[in-house]
C-alpha cells in the first residue's frame, strides 16, 4: 500500500485544512488509458476508494491509481515560489 512521508503528509494536512469538510483528503486517479495520475483536494473519498491515512493526512486512490502506487512512497516539498511538488518514490 502507498506510504507517505512525514512532509508530505504535513503539507496534504495542510491543503485539506483549508476545505469545510472534516473529511477532506487529497485524491490520486489514473487518467484513462495514460500512464499519467491527476491528483485533487477532496471533500470526501469515492465509494471505491482505497483510503490512506498518516498522521492526520489523508489520501483516496481511485482504484487503478492504487494498483500503480501500491509499492510507493508518496513525497512532497515546497518549491521556491511556494508551490508544492509531489514526488513518487519506491519505498525503502
């Protein structure tokens, strides 16, 4: 199953901090037929979402985005013009 690092999970904690919904989280689906993830603030998880959470952070992966991510490392920094970076690592 997906992990998330500390600073990624501070900054999720972060982003979904600023919704109205308790149940926010950050969402990660596959684009159909691509190889490319698209990923979105939340105000709840879908009906066939895997829910990961990690102190306090929570993400919902669509399933095919699941299967792709289920040996990864979800990581985040803030670039210089503030803007957050999401990175996919093996886990170690």
């Amino acid at each position: 199953m997906l992990t998330l690092t500390d600073t990624a999970s501070v900054l999720i904690k972060n982003l979904t901090d600023q919704t109205a919904s308790d149940e926010a989280g950050l969402r990660i689906s596959a684009a159909e037929g691509t190889p490319n993830l698209t990923v979105d603030v939340t105000a709840s998880p879908e009906p066939n979402d895997t829910v990961v959470e990690h102190t306090g952070a929570r993400v919902f992966l669509e399933e095919t985005a699941a299967a792709a991510l289920d040996d990864k490392e979800l990581d985040a920094q803030v670039d210089e013009a503030g803007a957050i970076r999401f990175a996919i690592n093996d886990q170690s």
